[in-house]
C-alpha cells in the first residue's frame, strides 16, 4: 500500500506544481531483490537560483573610466554565466509531514549561501544523487502499473483527516 500512497501523494504533487519550474524525480539503480539491484531513497531540496536579472527601476550610469561592457538593459540577464550550484539546502530531519513538524522532536536547518566553493559542493553532491534518477510525470504515475486504487486514496484522506498522527 506505501508505494501506491507514495505514488498518490506525487501525483497531488505534481497537480499543485504545475506551470512552475519543479521536477519530481525518482532514483532507480537496478531492481530491488535482483543481482545489483539497490534499496536507497534520498530526500532533498536543493534551490538554484537564475543569474540576476537587471530590475526595470535600475538605473545606469558610466564614467569615462569604465571599461565593461555596456549596461544590461531591464528585464536581461546580469551575466551570462550560470550560478556555481544551489544557494539553499536544508539538512537534519528530512520528514517532511505534519506529523513530523507538529509532533516529533526533529531538527531542521534551511543554509543559505553566497560561498562559490560551497555551492560547486553542493551541486555535484546534487548530480551524485541524480545520476540514477529520471523526472517522472503525472501521466506516468497515472498507468495502470502506477494508479492509487480507491482504497489508498480514502485512507490517505484518513490520514489527513487526522492530522498525519497515525
């Protein structure tokens, strides 16, 4: 029933994401119970920020003594360059429910960080972890193989129901 839960839980995921930038990807390295076939889940949130865009507000002035290139006009990218890797991670507790904030002694931290070194760190951790994962769609978790039955989705309204205290 855990997997199908999972599966219900993504697809709401999903619905509530839709038309923003957010991937909901899956690690797969093998198959469970076969030769080379891994048991491993990872939960994360790793946020990356675009370059800076330069405001509509941003005025620009130059002096005879600079020598860059002329000013972005508003609403272009600052810089060509892509950022060194995530600005925002957050580490300790990765139970992500009301039952686990409202009713468990967990501790979480949100890092927020300028630090190229620490970001370049962070991002080939990031690729580390998604070297064996692929993006998965509501269309995907909607087959047949796939699909929350009926019963999964009443006791996931149980759940919520109650506050996740189960």
């Amino acid at each position: 029933m855990l997997p199908f839960a999972y599966t219900h839980l993504s697809t709401l995921f999903l619905r509530a994401a839709r038309g923003k930038n957010i991937e909901l990807r899956e690690w797969q390295r093998g198959t469970v119970g076969q030769p080379g076939g891994w048991t491993y889940h990872a939960k994360g949130i790793w946020v990356t920020f675009p370059p800076p865009f330069t405001s509509p507000s941003t005025s620009t002035t130059s002096t005879a003594s600079t020598t860059s290139s002329s000013p972005a006009k508003a609403g272009e990218r600052k810089e060509d360059t892509e950022p060194a890797g995530p600005s925002v991670t957050l580490i300790g507790s990765s139970n992500y429910t009301t039952r686990s904030y409202g009713l468990d002694l967990e501790v979480g931290a949100m890092v927020v960080t300028t630090d190229e070194g620490l970001q370049k760190k962070w991002k080939r951790e990031e690729e580390m972890l998604a070297r064996y994962t692929k993006a998965v769609t509501e269309e995907e978790l909607g087959t047949k193989d796939r699909r929350a039955g009926w019963k999964v989705r009443v006791a996931m309204w149980i759940v919520k129901i109650l506050g996740g205290a189960l």
